[in-house]
C-alpha cells in the first residue's frame, strides 16, 4: 500500500529496507535477529512477493495519479465553460438592458428635434440616461470579478417593468397584479433578472401565448416564481431533454432561450423546473433577502 501514500521513491527506499531487515533476520549470525517475535520465512518466496506487490501498487498508484490528473483538468475545463456562459449571459443581458433606455433617447431627440419636444422629454432623457449609467456600472462591477458574480440587490418590480417595456411591441399582455410587488428584493445580478424574464416571455410570445402571469409564494426562506402562459404547453421531447442546448421542435429555433434561462437560474443559486398545465409553466426558486 506505500505507493499509494508515500510516492514511488519513498515506497521503493521502504522496500529496500524490508528486504534488508527480512535478510539480515534470515541470514545474520547476530542472535538479536533471531528472537521469538520473528518467524521462520522463506527469504526468496517472501522477496519476490513483496517486490510483485510494489511494482502493483506503483502500478495501481499511477493510474488513479492520472486519474486525478484527468478529474483536475475536466473541472478546470469546467470552470471555464461556466465562466464563458457567465460572460454570455452577462453580456446578452447588458445589450437588452442598455437597448431599452437608448431606444427611449433615441425617441426624445427626434421629437426635440423636430420642435415637437416637451418638458416630459427631458424627463425621459434624464431617466434613459440613468438607466444607462447603472447598466455600466454593473457591468465594470461583473467584469472586476473573474471568479463570481458581483451580487446585489435587485428590486423585482423595477426588473419586470422594464422587461414590460421592451417587450410593448409583442402581442403579449404581461400579467403583474401583485399588491406587494414593490417589496419582493431578489439576491443577484440585475442584468441577469431582466434577460432571465425577457427569455421566458419572449419565448412564450414566439409560441403563440397571449397573455403570461408572473406570480410568486413566499416560502420564508424563498421565494418560488411562477410564469405561466396560456399557450401550447412545452412539447414532450422539451420537457424530457430539459437542462440540454439545442432543445427545440421551431424549425427556425436554436432551442437556446430556455437553456439561457436554466443557466441564468444556476448562476443565481437557485432551481428551475417546467411542465404543463393549461399553458407552459416554469417555477423558479430564489433566496429571498426581502
């Protein structure tokens, strides 16, 4: 079992000295070396046993030596993996978070330039701009941070209007009648929360839903979300290859939407789980710091 613990040089000097010490007890002339605590052996039969047992457990040392080596570098792989999914999604957010605010600029000049412009305008722009503003600074903040993401906390009703308004254009009604909405304060990054609910409305938008409702129940601990849409449902082969990229049955689809989505959840520190029920459903659970 030396090589296991002690490496190859070490275990081979621990044999050597065996080997030594099982000689000198069968052939010295010394009678200390021939006490009642030592057995008559055969030096030849025990030598090749336990030489035979060395070169296995080198052997067999070796290869959970490369073993290890092979577990090291698939986790380092897999560190990496999920740093480049952080980085995607951190940056897919950040492009719809700061395209909404812009679009809103973008509008305000054009009436001002036009002379049609009104004090609400500069209001508009003033608001735009600050949105703009705390997009970078928590972008500056991820990018800062190479081994996690920059937690902080994320007022929900502030995340879900904004997602609303990007998503006017869609034929979608977004139910958000909650009476307490303003005090649900979710652990995260902001950037990731709009692109995880943008993901899943959009995608409920592409299936056809009409409306999608964004409940949630307090669990003490956390808080567990529930979007749900009055579409199709998610087909058979979605629901069985959950958690999988490239999971889709939308001739034109990636199947990369809810895949985000699972990965942005993960990021976050919580669970996400989907099924039928009238309608696609999606629970989601977070830590609740409200």
């Amino acid at each position: 079992m030396a090589p296991l613990f002690l490496g190859i040089k070490k275990s081979f000097a621990l044999l050597i000295l065996s080997l030594g010490s099982l000689y000198l007890q069968k052939f010295s002339y010394f009678q200390f070396w021939h006490t009642s605590d030592f057995l008559e052996v055969d030096f030849s039969s025990t030598a090749i046993v336990m030489v035979a047992l060395w070169f296995f457990m080198s052997w067999l040392a070796y290869i959970l030596n490369r073993y290890r080596n092979d577990m090291e570098e698939l986790a380092r792989r897999d560190l990496r993996v999920s740093r480049l999914q952080a980085i995607g999604s951190l940056t897919s957010g950040f492009c719809h978070e700061l395209g909404t605010p812009m679009g809103s600029m973008r509008l305000a000049v054009d009436r001002i330039k036009s002379g049609r412009g009104k004090d609400f305008d500069y209001q508009v722009l003033d608001e735009s701009l600050r949105k703009c503003e705390m997009a970078l600074q928590s972008m500056v903040r991820q990018s800062h941070n190479e081994h996690k993401m920059d937690f902080e906390e994320v007022p929900l009703e502030e995340v879900l209007q904004d997602v609303a308004s990007t998503l006017a254009s869609e034929s979608i009604n977004i139910d958000l009648t909650w009476s307490n909405l303003e005090k649900v304060i979710l652990e995260g990054s902001r950037i990731s929360f709009f692109r995880l609910f943008y993901d899943l409305v959009h995608n409920s938008a592409e299936a056809s839903a009409t409306k999608v409702k964004i409940s949630f129940r307090n669990m003490g601990e956390n808080l567990v979300f529930e979007v749900k849409d009055n579409g199709p449902g998610f087909p058979a082969s979605v629901i069985e290859n959950f958690g999988s990229p490239f999971n889709s049955t939308k001739s034109d689809g990636m199947g990369i939407g809810l895949y985000n989505a699972l990965t942005y959840v993960d990021l976050l520190g919580g669970f996400m789980k989907i099924h039928n029920d009238n309608g696609a459903v999606i629970e989601m659970s977070f830590r609740n710091i409200s």
